[in-house]
C-alpha cells in the first residue's frame, strides 16, 4: 500500500512543532523511489527558505524531514549542502 502525505497546509514552523509533537507514535514508511524523497526534501527546502532561517528553526525543519523521510540525521546534512 502506497500513502502520499500532503503536506502542504504545514506552511508555518509552529504547525511543524506540532505536527513532530503529535506524530510521536506514528509510524512512517519513506516512499522506495530515491527520487521522489530528494523532490519532496527541495520542496520543503524552499517553501520555508531554508537558507534564511535560524539556527533553531533549520534544526526544525531538520527534524521534519528526518522524521517524513526516514533518512539518518548524516544523509540529511549531505543533501541539504547540495541544495544550499
């Protein structure tokens, strides 16, 4: 079974804050197509510029992404440096 998450109402920090707070006991499974978690990641990248964000939010949105995806905290640095 294939479930697509929309996540395009997550469009504020405070609504990833609560999403990673409710999403606790969730269990994902990343899509098995590289290709489209790299797309879903710039996508995220750059609806909340990324780059021009805190250090606290970046770790935000970090942890968003590591939790979507299931990539590991190292993977995730690797391609957020390509897409910057």
């Amino acid at each position: 079974m294939v479930i697509d998450m929309n996540d395009s109402k997550l469009v504020t920090l405070e609504q990833i804050r609560g999403f990673l707070a409710g999403a606790v006991d969730l269990g994902f499974t990343a899509s098995a197509d590289p290709a489209a978690r790299y797309g879903f990641i710039k996508r995220v990248l750059k609806r909340f510029k990324y780059p021009l964000q805190s250090k606290a939010h970046r770790g935000v949105i970090r942890s968003y992404l590591q939790r979507v995806t299931g990539y590991s905290r190292a993977q995730l640095t690797r391609l957020i440096a390509q897409y910057v």
